[in-house]
C-alpha cells in the first residue's frame, strides 16, 4: 500500500506542477500581448507626441466604404462569416483588450483607416470581430476571448486586413497601389506586413510611393 500512496502523492504533485506550468506561460504570454513598446525601442522622429484623441477623425476618406459608410469591410470581407479563425461575436471580450494604431499614407498624404471595420450591423443589431475599429482615428481594437487566434500565434496585421476584406502586400495596401515602406514604432520595418503583431500601443506605420514622410509619433489616450 505505501506504493500506492507514494504513486498517488507523485500524481498530485506533477498535476500541480502542470497546473502551474499552464499558468505561468499563460501570464507570460498576457504580459507579452500587453508590453508597450518602450521610447527607446519606439525612435519615432517626431519631437513631441501627437496626442491620440478617442472619436477623431485622421486623415482623407479616400478607401471606399458601403451602405453609407455603415459598413467597411468589403463583400469579401468580414460580413458574419468565420475569418481566419475568428467569428463575429454579438459581445466584446476583455480576455485580451488591448489597442494598437495604424497610419496608412499614400504618396505623402495621411489616408483615413475607416471605423466599423470588423463589425457587421443587422437589423438584429449585427455582430463584432475579436478586432476592429470604432472610430476614423487609427486605433484597432483586439478585444478578443483568448490570448491568440485559432491556429495561430498571436493577431496579426493580416488578420485585420482579412476581415477588413482588403490586400495587405509591399505593392498594395488596401486598393491604393505602389512600392510600401513600412515602419514599426518608428523604425524601418521591411518584414512581412501579414505578420506584423498586434500589440498593446504599437504604432504601424505603412506609405505607399513617395514622398515618404516620417512615420508620426502618437500618445494614446488615456487608459486606453
């Protein structure tokens, strides 16, 4: 019998050691999804912060949006379908709720990232992305219900441009055409843009043809 108990007692503490393994990589993995790029990894040229303001408009509408910009995905877009692994929910999640911001330039002039992306109204009241946008100003919300997509690492730029229904390639961003430059927290970022992680207060910066301009430098607001 002192065996048994022996084998029993060796159970117990590998389930926990388990348990708590899961947890620790859990919490490594949540840290991770909500470091802020630090202002020396940042390097942004611009001398003073532009203060991100909730509700703002940035940039000229120049994407096309549908039913009276009501809706910004494109028909081949988000529109209640699974996308990449992620559904359209009728809630938000706070799991994970954390907000980057995209700047798309085109030739030199800030081009606007429209609102409602990822969300799909019906006359039911519609349903919602784990990310999307609420407002014209740049900022993508991932409020999702896990750490990371189905099947994936972690929510990507590509994601976004899924569900959005646009391209998201070094020759075109969205329908607007021609070499992109790409900038991550200020610095020059010549990876794959589908990869580029969505984390909390990244600063994505995409330009396409020329002139290229510096990428901005944006404060979010606060508690955002």
């Amino acid at each position: 019998m002192t065996n048994v108990y022996i084998g029993v007692a060796v159970a117990v503490v590998l389930i926990i050691a388990a348990f708590g393994f899961l947890r620790w990589q859990q919490n490594k993995e949540l840290a991770a999804a909500y470091a802020t790029p630090t202002p020396a990894a940042s390097g942004a040229p611009t001398a003073s912060p532009i203060p991100l303001v909730d509700g703002e408009t940035l940039g000229k509408a120049v994407i096309p949006t549908y039913d009276k910009g009501a809706v910004a995905d494109t028909p081949s877009g988000g529109r209640g379908q699974t996308v990449d692994g992620i559904p359209c929910a009728n809630q938000e999640y706070v799991t994970l709720h954390v907000h980057p911001h995209l700047s798309i330039y085109d030739h030199g002039v800030q081009v606007q990232v429209p609102k409602f992306i990822g969300g799909v109204p019906t006359a039911t009241g519609g349903c919602l992305y784990w990310i999307h946008t609420h407002n014209p100003d740049g900022i993508i919300h991932v409020e999702a219900p896990e750490l990371a997509p189905p099947g994936g690492s972690g929510y990507t730029l590509g994601i976004f441009f899924d569900i959005w229904g646009q391209p998201l390639t070094r020759t075109d961003v969205a329908g607007l055409k021609g070499p992109v430059t790409a900038f991550l927290n200020g610095v020059k970022y010549d990876g794959n843009l589908r990869q580029i992680q969505l984390l909390s207060h990244q600063q994505i910066v995409l330009e396409i043809g020329d002139p290229v301009v510096p990428p901005p430098n944006y404060e979010f607001p606060p508690n955002d």
